[in-house]
C-alpha cells in the first residue's frame, strides 16, 4: 500500500515538473523572456538585431553569464528600461531610454535588444514604458489629428495626452522623441489655455490633470519663446528636434502622444 501511494506521488510530481516545464518554455521562447518575479517580461524587439544606437544612454555596459543575468540586473534598477545583450561577448549594456526607431542606430554585430513590458501596458512598437514615472506612452504619427480630436482619441482608448509635469516625465519624453524621430514634426501633448480663455492673449495654461503649467520647473524643456501672445496659440506641442515644449494652434493636424498609469 505504503509503495503503491509512493509511487503515484511519484507520477503526480513528475507531472507536475513537466507541465512547469512547458510552462516556462512557451514563456521563454524566442520574443520574450520571463521573469517570474514580478510576473513582467522583457520583450525582445527583432527590429534591433545586430544594431546598437548611435547615442546610448548608459555607459555602464558588463559582461554576464546569459541574457536573463542581464534582465535581472537591469529589472533591479528602475532607471533601467531596456538593454542590449550581445550573445558572443556576453556583454550586457542596459538602457534608461526606449529605442523604437532603428534609423538612428549603427552596425552591431550579434547584439539583440529587449524592451520591458507588462500587462498594463500593451507590448509592441506603438507602447513606450519609463519606469521611473510609471507611464505607459503610446506616440502616435498617423493619422495625423487636430488636438481635440488627438485628445478625444486617447481617451477612446482609455489614456490622455501627454502631460510633462513631475519633470521627470518631461526628461523621459523629450529624449525618447528625440532619439527616436527623424522628422521635424511636432505632437500635440496634454496641455492647453483654460477653455474660457482660449483665442485671448491668456499666457497661464494647465494640464488635462488641471494642474498648471509649471513654467519655472519645466525651465529646461521650454521653448525660449513660450509662452507665445498669439491669440490662435491655444495648446501645447512638443518638438523632437529641439527637446522643448511650445504653445501652437489646436486646429493643424499634427501627430501626438498619449499616456496611461502603468502598474507591475
């Protein structure tokens, strides 16, 4: 009896390791790694293989044992949201920027690129995540909106435009438009003169949040001019190429950038 109960414990165990096995092999197949920890997993994005970027944004690169040593350092640091894994030298280089757009990158042999990612933010090319402010953002380039129309369509898809305020996010935002746009186009963000006010010479503006503007914290992100008087320039754009925030017209039909909370 004592053998036979010994023996279907045995099976029951077995079974047990091997659909865990199956498991983790699904889960860590090629396009993501797993990390069980935090149930967060690090996506690998095909599009940088065998590149590096041309402006890097750690310096602190080292060698490791394997790319899941190198996800968990990097998931130990909180300014870390992404790395680059090369599979030859085992030289693991994290990254506080996200890169989405290989145009700006140089050769690269045997480098691959890994992107964090969690449920609450959707994985892929058109989501961005700063774990530092804990924002998911989703830039968005066409179709090109007017900036109601971009405000009402993040809000469709449960998110606001964009809003720079603690500075950190404006930090974050600034430099990933930056490192990631080849174009001199300029997105709409979540900021605006209060609705009565608008089509005056009103300089105060506010956020989507209703907070206002705060000019003197955001010093380094403003465009010199800003605030422009112009009585047309009602809501706030941002310009990859200079990395600062202006006041435009609402009625062009620009790209933009939305965001929602990220949660792990």
């Amino acid at each position: 009896m004592n053998l036979l109960l010994l023996q279907e414990n045995w099976k029951m165990a077995a079974a047990r390791y091997i659909l865990l096995g199956i498991i983790v092999c699904l889960l860590s197949s090629p396009g993501h790694l797993l990390n069980a920890e935090r149930h967060t997993m690090w996506f690998h994005d095909r599009s940088y293989d065998n590149l590096l970027p041309l402006y890097p944004t750690m310096t602190s690169s080292f060698v490791t044992t394997s790319e899941f040593q190198c996800a968990r350092s990097c998931k130990d640091d909180v300014t870390c949201n992404s790395f680059f894994y090369n599979d030859v030298s085992k030289t693991c280089a994290p990254q506080w920027l996200v890169f989405v757009s290989p145009w700006n990158t140089t050769e690269g042999h045997n480098w691959r690129y890994y992107r964090f990612s969690t449920a609450s933010c959707p994985r892929g090319a058109s989501y961005v995540i700063d774990r530092v402010s804990m924002t998911c953002y989703r830039p968005v380039t066409s179709p090109k909106l007017t900036w109601t129309a971009a405000r009402d369509t993040c809000r469709d898809n449960g998110e606001e435009l964009t809003v720079l305020e603690p500075v950190a996010k404006a930090h974050f935002v600034t430099s990933f438009l930056y490192a990631n746009n080849d174009t001199e186009q300029q997105l709409y963000i979540g900021g605006s003169r209060p609705h009565s006010t608008w089509n005056t010479t009103n300089a105060d503006f506010v956020w989507l949040t209703g907070q206002q503007v705060d000019i003197t914290a955001l010093q380094a992100y403003k465009n010199p001019a800003f605030p422009a008087s112009n009585d047309r320039k009602n809501v706030l754009v941002v310009s990859p190429a200079k990395q600062t925030f202006h006041n435009a017209g609402d009625a062009w039909e620009r790209a933009y950038i939305c965001e929602r909370p990220l949660s792990v």
